[in-house]
C-alpha cells in the first residue's frame, strides 16, 4: 500500500515538466495524496489528457500550457495558478530536457538555450513562489539534478553544467529562506525508464552497462523518483534542507 501524508491534502502543489515521464508519475503521486496539483508543460496533448484522467478519478489536477524558458510566460503561469487554486506550497521543478551534444559544434546560442532549458527556470519558478511560502511560514521546493555529471557522462556538456548547478542553487535557497521554514532540497535520479529513454537511448550495450554499476541489478522507473519526491514534500520530511538526494539504484 501507497503511503498517504495526511499534510498534503488540500496543498497546492506546482510541478513543471508534468505532462510526461517523470513529471507525470510526479503529478499522478500528489494527485493521490488529495493535493491541488497544477503541472505545465508544452506537450499540451498530453498534459490535457492527464488532468482529464485524473479529475474523472475525483483528484485534483489542473494543466498549463507553459514554456519555461520563457520567464515572462512562467511568471504568468504561475499567477494564474495562485489566481485559481490559492497560495503555492509544493515546488517540484522538474522540468528538464537531456538532449546529447557535441562540444566541437557548441553555438553560444544553443549552450544558452540548455540552460534556459534546464537549470534558468527552476530559480525564476522558485523567486516566483517564494512570497506565497513566506507568508506562510512553511514551503517545500524540489529541484531536480541527474547523476549524469556525477558519473563522469560525456556528449552533454551544457546540461551537466546545469544539472550539477542545480546543488549550488539549492543550497543558496534552503540557506536564505530556512528562516521562513521553507525546506529546499534536490533530487539526482539515475537512469530512470521513461518513455522517452527506452525510446531514444536504451540499447543492449546500455543495459548491461547499467547492470555492471548499479547495486540494484533492474531497471528502474518514473514511480519510484515520484514516491521519494512526496516524501520530501510531507512533514514526515520536516528537518530535510539543503540536500541532494541521489536516487539511482546505487550507480553513484
């Protein structure tokens, strides 16, 4: 049986990126818990089809379509869902996007488009929200890295940067704002089986090299980083700041 946190009901809960993936196992696990959950995302397919299921489930999930490396279309959306649905009290950021590179073909303009992509928007989402959380005395922000720096991964560059930024972030967050009981902490999964990776970067050369560095000898899958994410969420988590949680099956 799922865990429920009594303290998350009737929360409103933020999460980008939810529409897929992570993001969605993320919305789907808040949703169960009773809380408010507004999610954006771009895949507007997909993010009105998972509202949809859920709210004929009786749960509470609402969909914006939101670009993210657009601050000034982040700021709005966020608005509109304090507008709708009340102070925001959960961050859950997200949204991130691991598109391979090469450094000999580097622009200036893609490396910043990476950055928007992939570490810009969590600090603008979590200025965003910040007023809500001190006023009440009490937030959670989750920001979410990879284990992909950590592990030495190649092809990458700008989203390693940005993903090993994420901690540096963090911290500055939960050293600021610890005052105001706002907890800030980051998750690292590892390789996670979304959809998109089965489909874009699983091959029998990777599985067996995931089999060889993870204590843990099996795939693992969105629900998982989703159910660690409610937990750091809950009040069963109350003296949890500052950190940065690997949750990769041992790989690291």
């Amino acid at each position: 049986m799922a865990a429920i946190y009594s303290d998350l009901a009737d929360k409103v809960v933020l999460v980008t990126g939810g529409a897929s993936g992570i993001g969605e196992a993320i919305v789907r696990r808040f949703a169960q818990q009773k809380s408010i959950v507004v999610f954006f995302d771009i895949k507007v397919d997909e993010g009105t089809r998972l509202a949809r299921e859920l709210t004929d489930q009786g749960l509470s999930a609402h969909f914006l379509k939101v670009d993210l490396a657009d601050i000034g279309a982040l700021r709005a959306g966020v608005s509109d869902a304090r507008g709708a649905h009340g102070p925001i009290n959960v961050l859950v950021n997200n949204a991130a996007h691991d598109e391979r590179h090469s450094t000999e073909e580097m622009t200036p303009e893609y490396w910043d488009d990476r950055i928007a992509v992939n570490l810009k928007h969590q600090f603008f989402a979590a200025q965003a929200v910040l007023p809500d959380m001190k006023a009440a005395n009490a937030g959670a922000i989750i920001n979410f890295g990879s284990v992909s720096w950590m592990v030495g991964q190649g092809g990458m560059a700008a989203y390693t940067a940005s993903k090993s930024g994420v901690i540096g972030l963090t911290r500055s967050l939960a050293r600021d704002y610890g005052p105001y009981n706002i907890r800030v902490n980051a998750i690292a999964p590892g390789w996670i089986m979304t959809q998109r990776q089965i489909d874009k970067w699983l091959t029998p050369e990777g599985v067996q090299e995931l089999m060889q560095r993870q204590c843990l000898k099996r795939k693992l899958v969105p629900d998982e980083i989703a159910k660690f994410t409610v937990f750091l969420a809950s009040d069963e988590a109350s003296a949890c700041t500052s950190q940065h949680y690997v949750v990769d099956g041992g790989w690291v």
